[in-house]
C-alpha cells in the first residue's frame, strides 16, 4: 500500500521518522535462482493480474485454495492483494487510504491498517505470494488519482502446501528503522522479501539505485530537505514492489542493472 509517487517527498517531509533507507550493493554475479521454471509454475496455482483505466483484471482465481501463488503483474502499476476485517468494507478502505494526501490524516490511515491484511503484489514483473488462510480476497492499486479495489475473489481451505522458490537473498523490514538481510544480490535473480511480526506497520521495498557511495543519511537529508533543497542522488533504475502486513512474506524476482541501491519504504 505504497504512498502515490507524486506524494512521497511531500509524505517524507512531513514524516521523516517514517522514511527508512539503507545502502545495497547490486552486484555483476549472476543469480543462482533463476525464474520459476514451467515444471514450478506448474506445481504452484498462476494468477495474472493488471491495472487498467476501467479496474483491475485478474486471472486465476476460480478453485482457488489458501498457500502459496506465482503471480504475474502485466503492465507498470503496482497491484496488490489485501482482506478486510468483518465491518470494514473496500469503500472504508479507498475512503481512508485517499486521506492520506501531502497532509496525512494519520488516523485514517491507522485505520486503513488495523482492519485489513495485505499479502502482498508487485508492479510489471513475477511474485510469489501466499493467501493465508480460506476468505474473501481483493486486489487493489494505488496511483496518483487514488487508490482502487478491484472485484473480491474466494480463496478456499486449506491451505495449500507447496516448496518455496529458491531465493538469492533475502531484504527484512524489521522494528524501528532498519533493514535486515543481503548487503549484496545478483543483478539479476529472486528475494524474499520479510517484513517481521513485531515491525508495527505494514511495509514495502523501493529498491532504488543511487549514485555509488551514497549513504543512508544523504538520501535522507535529499528527501527531508524540502523543495529547495539539493536533489536525491538517484539514478534512473528502481523496483517497487507489494505491501505486506506485519508477519508476511513474498518473493521477488528482479532484473536490475550492477550498482548500489537503497532499500526505502515511506510508511
């Protein structure tokens, strides 16, 4: 449930204490986790999902059972999957997220987080989600006019079981600021991406490459310095993937060009 681009240096400025980033190497070592394999896509249920102007098409879902889902995301829009609290609805949900502008309403977005868990999705590229458990599922994205609920879909019980892909690394959202995990991956591969039980909010990864060298401190002190102050060091190659609620976890597979990275999130 990323923070629409247009809103996220306004959303920095405004809550600096929120904006976590640390350096990651992408290195020129090719991955030794490839793509899934079509014997592995065949074992593990496919979704197909896209952002369009009329909603949100997915593919996939009728039998759907609980566990494990290879997802593909067509398309530069990031798209979702969350399940809402018994009395909190899709429409409670656009309602608060699209509060949250260049002025947050804390609240609502506090709101947004306590009746919904989001599992997880990603933007023009290959996933690994888990549904955890059978229920009522939707897909969701957020853009610059808003955030948009798709049609809801039945997962049904129970869960199930399937091996998890085989990863590179692995990038951890943990309590406080901070990031665990790799501090080098492959230019190309997968990562598992965790955001701990104990994190408090929910989480996504920005992985954003950044002129070599680059701190922490001077990406944040780019982002809260305000319109008048000196730019981010950021070059032009970026991942962007899913939200996930405390406790859950995705994989990611990625191609990115060797250099240094931040790993951000805006919550």
């Amino acid at each position: 449930m990323h923070v629409p681009t247009g809103l996220r240096r306004a959303v920095a400025v405004v809550c600096a204490t929120a904006l976590a980033s640390s350096p990651v190497l992408v290195s020129h070592t090719t991955a030794g986790a490839s793509g899934p394999t079509t014997s592995a896509r065949a074992a593990m249920p496919h979704l197909t999902a896209k952002a369009t102007k009329r909603g949100i098409n997915v593919k996939g879902t009728n039998g759907l059972r609980a566990g494990r889902v290879h997802l593909t995301v067509k398309g530069p829009a990031t798209v979702e999957f969350v399940t809402f609290d018994a009395g909190y609805t899709s429409d409670d949900f656009v309602s608060d997220v699209n509060k949250c502008a260049a002025k947050c309403n804390v609240k609502a977005l506090r709101r947004a987080i306590d009746n919904t868990t989001i599992i997880g999705g990603t933007s023009g590229g290959d996933a690994t989600i888990v549904f955890p458990r059978a229920g009522t599922y939707a897909p969701f994205t957020i853009g610059e006019r808003g955030a948009v609920v798709g049609r809801s879909f039945e997962v049904g019980g129970p869960p199930r079981k399937s091996k998890a892909p085989k990863v590179d690394g692995s990038i951890i959202a943990k309590k406080g600021l901070s990031w665990g995990g790799a501090s080098t991956l492959p230019a190309d591969g997968r990562f598992e991406f965790k955001n701990r039980g104990n994190a408090g909010v929910p989480h996504f990864v920005q992985l954003q490459q950044v002129v070599a060298g680059t701190t922490a401190d001077q990406v944040l002190a780019a982002l809260t310095a305000g319109e008048d102050g000196p730019p981010p060091p950021f070059l032009e190659a970026s991942l962007l993937t899913g939200t996930l609620s405390p406790g859950r976890s995705m994989t990611v597979d990625y191609d990115l060009p060797p250099g240094h990275y931040a790993v951000m999130c805006f919550f």
